[in-house]
C-alpha cells in the first residue's frame, strides 16, 4: 500500500500491484522445524527433571490443632445416662484389677500394668493439651524421670517450630517419637538412643542436627505420627531441606523404625546426611553470597542516602546564605532608602527653618546678645559673631547654627514647606568654655537668660558610638 502511494504520487511508470506481489513474495519466511522425542531429550539445554519415584517424601508442617468436646443435647444426655454409668462402673473395676495386678512381682507384671503405675494411674486418653513449647518441656521432664539424667538436645518447642529452625539454618531435623505402651521402647531409648555413640553424634555441631522428641500421647506428637504415617514404634525420622526438588521443600531423607542397635541407626542416619550434605552446603553458599550481596547493596545504599544527605545539606545551606544575603540586600537598601528620605526631609526641613529663622537686631538695639560661636572644622565657618534677640530661645541658637551655610547663601530664596512626620536632631552641642556648660535646644529657655548679654561659645559635633566601634576594632 506505501508503494502503491508513492509511486501514484510520485508519477512513475512501474505497476504498483506488481511490485507489491513481488514484495511480498520475497518475505522472509521461517523454516518449520521438525524434532522427535530423541533429538529433544539430547538436546543441549534439556535438563532431565529427577523421577517421581526417587524423590524424597514430603515432610508435613504439623501445627497442634485444639481439640473440641461435643456436647449433646439435654435430651441426648437423659437418653444416654444410663450407657454414662455404665462406662463408669465398667473404668472403675478396671482400675481396681489394675491396682490389684500391680502388686504382683515385677517379671510377671503385665507391661501395661506398668505403665499404667509409671503414669500415675492417670489416663494417658485424658491428657491436657498444652502449648508446643509446654508440651516439649513434659516431655522432656518425663523422659528424664524415667531414664535419668542425660545429654540429649531436646528442642524446647513444637514441631512446627522446629520444621521452620531447619529450614532457616539448612541443619538436619531428627524427629524422634516414642510410646510408653510400647514394648521395645523402653529398651530402644536405653540401650540405642542413649548410647555414648549416638549421644556424641547428635551432639556434634559438624552434623548440624536438630532433635525434636514427642510422646504420642501427646496430641501434637500424635498428630505427627499421622502426618508421617507412623505404624511401628519406636519412630525416627531424618528431615531437611531438598534443594535439588524446591527451594523450600523440606523432605524425609531416611525413616528409622523399630529397635535397632546403635551401630545400624548411626549408619542409616550418617549415610542420609552424607547424602545431602553437599546439596546444603551449596544452598548455603548461595546464601552467603546473596548476603555479601545484600549487605553490600546496604552499605552502597547508605553511602548514597549520606551524600544525598550531605548534598542536600549543601543546598539548605546554599539557599539559607542567599536567603540571608538577600534579606541582607534587601535590608541595606531599606535602610539606604530610609536614610535617603530622612536626609531629605532633614534638608527640607533645614530650608523651611531657615526662613523662619529672626533676623539679627540691628545696632541701635541695647539688650541684644552678642555671642561668638566657634563652628566645628567641617563646616569650615571658622568663628562667626551674631547678635541675637533677648527673646530667641536657645532652639533658635541651635537651628542658626544648623541652617548657617543656607543663610549665607543669599541666592537661594526657595521656600520649603515643613516636612510631615519629621522630628529634627541636632548632630552637634554647644557649651560654654569657662566655665564648662553645656546647653540643651529648648524652646522656654532664652539666650539671654543663660548668656546674659554675650558670651564664647563652642560648637561640638556628636559623634555616635556605633561609628567609633570599627576604629576599635582596628585598634
């Protein structure tokens, strides 16, 4: 179609249907490949998945379940009393010939007659379900109590917990579940599981081995021995983690059941281990090094998130020190504009004064005062002598001083008008020299009351601190 477009557009002779036949004739076409079961099963990335008959049984998770007591109705309960006492009567004779048996010497006692006074005459059906943890510590004080005292590391908790320690730390998890009513129970726990033998090689950090025991009169030892189809006590079982048939697969390498002596239920176990060992190893290899990894993608993670933190410090402080030179800027040309309109108010002001300054009393007047002012060198007036009125105030002293150089300037005759908000200070003083007086601008005091009829007078400028504390500094 795009060349059918262009060659219409663009003129040309060639027939556009053809060349677009021609153009789709020379498509590149894929060869269609043929391959038999052989040629797949010997080809290179073909990975041979292991048999179902070889892999390993799976290991069940059991979490003790809360048993629930169902309690018939009313009516059932009426029906069914009879049956109750019954059963009752029926217990508590057997409990009699029990009692009754066990005082028969011991090589004839039945097995169950032992037992039965071991527990306590307790019934073993009766048990209190207990929390995992609580039910390990019975077992563990129970097993201590019937064969004394040993070095076996019974796992404080339940099953569960202990499924989930050999999974975290790739260790082998030998499963051991006993029954008191067993025959061979007793001899197995003495003469196999107690040797020295199998003791050392439990307790042999090298084996990584878990052990976790249970009575199956307990109900999550009970419920283990269902999960793992348990029919021949006593049972053992060795559990781990089966890389090779999922990463999180946890499998029973080797079932140990029945009496067997210490030699033949070492062996069973250190061949299962030998097994499995290399494959755990690698798994925990490929841990460590995905913790290199992770710990190193952490510590380059940290180091970026501190030169972030130090980069963005840099910025906050970069933009405080133009926020603050700008305030700074902002600030001084406040000021230099403030200073600017108060100069000019000031020279207004001076121009506004200066006409409403008395003229001097001509030298026919009598009570005039004669007063010679030393003005300050930078004004450059040197001593000047002028008459002034009885009645001028010292004020009217202080602005002729102030406005002199504009009364000498005869040519500026500009009126200003005074300025609003303005209230003028006096950059100078005058005093007395003999004896030292100094006098304020006051508008209720007159000359002539503090000069009487003339006087020498100094003009001293007011110099402020703060304009001396960088000659200070340089000091």
């Amino acid at each position: 179609m795009q060349i059918a477009i262009a060659k219409f557009f663009d003129g040309e002779g060639p027939d556009p249907v053809a060349e677009a036949i021609a153009a789709q004739n020379a498509i590149p076409r894929t060869a269609a490949r043929h391959e038999n079961l052989q040629e797949s099963l010997l080809g290179a990335d073909y990975t041979p998945r292991a048999p179902r008959a070889h892999r390993t049984e799976l290991a069940p998770r059991v979490v003790p379940q809360p048993s629930t007591t169902y309690r018939p109705p009313f009516f059932a309960s009426l029906l069914f009393a009879p049956f109750n006492v019954g059963y009752r009567v029926v217990a508590t004779l057997f409990r009699s010939v029990m009692y009754l048996l066990s005082f028969l010497p011991r090589p004839i006692r039945p097995r169950t007659v032992t037992s039965t006074m071991q527990k306590g005459w307790k019934n073993t059906n009766g048990r209190r379900m207990l929390m995992p943890r609580d039910t390990a510590a019975r077992f563990k004080r129970e097993f201590e109590e019937e064969y004394g005292e040993h070095s076996l590391p019974f796992l404080d908790g339940g099953h569960a917990q202990a499924i989930d320690a050999a999974k975290a730390d790739l260790k082998f998890l030998l499963i051991v579940l006993m029954s008191p009513e067993h025959d061979d129970t007793e001899s197995f726990t003495r003469e196999t599981l107690l040797s020295p033998e199998v003791v050392s090689f439990i307790n042999d950090p090298a084996n990584n081995i878990i052990l976790w025991g249970g009575n199956v009169l307990d109900s999550e030892a009970y419920q283990v021995s269902l999960e793992y189809s348990c029919t021949k006590f006593p049972f053992s079982a060795l559990i781990c983690l089966t890389p090779k048939e999922g990463s999180t697969r946890m499998g029973i390498v080797k079932r140990l059941a029945g009496p067997m002596a210490p030699s033949s239920y070492l062996a069973g176990i250190q061949a299962a281990i030998n097994k499995y060992a290399p494959d755990l190893d690698g798994v925990r290899a490929e841990r460590a090094a995905q913790q290199v990894a992770r710990n190193l993608r952490t510590e380059q993670d940290s180091a970026y998130e501190r030169s972030l933190a130090r980069d963005r410090e840099r910025a906050r402080q970069k933009r405080d020190a133009e926020a603050t030179a700008a305030a700074a800027e902002r600030k001084a040309r406040e000021d230099a504009e403030a200073a600017e309109l108060l100069e000019k108010k000031r020279q207004q002001w001076r121009r506004w004064r200066a006409t409403t300054i008395g003229s001097e009393p001509d030298s026919g007047v009598k009570d005039a005062v004669r007063l010679a002012l030393n003005m300050p060198e930078s004004s450059g007036a040197g001593r000047v002598i002028r008459k002034f009125d009885k009645e001028a105030t010292l004020e009217e002293l202080y602005a002729f001083v102030e406005c002199y150089d504009l009364l000498q300037d005869a040519s500026d005759e500009e009126k200003a008008p005074k300025p609003d908000d303005y209230e003028h200070k006096y950059g100078f003083r005058i005093a007395a020299v003999m004896p030292r007086e100094t006098f304020e601008p006051s508008e209720d005091i007159t000359v002539a009351e503090k000069m009487g009829r003339g006087g020498n007078l100094i003009v001293e400028e007011i110099v402020e601190e703060a304009s001396l504390q960088p000659d200070q500094g340089e000091e």
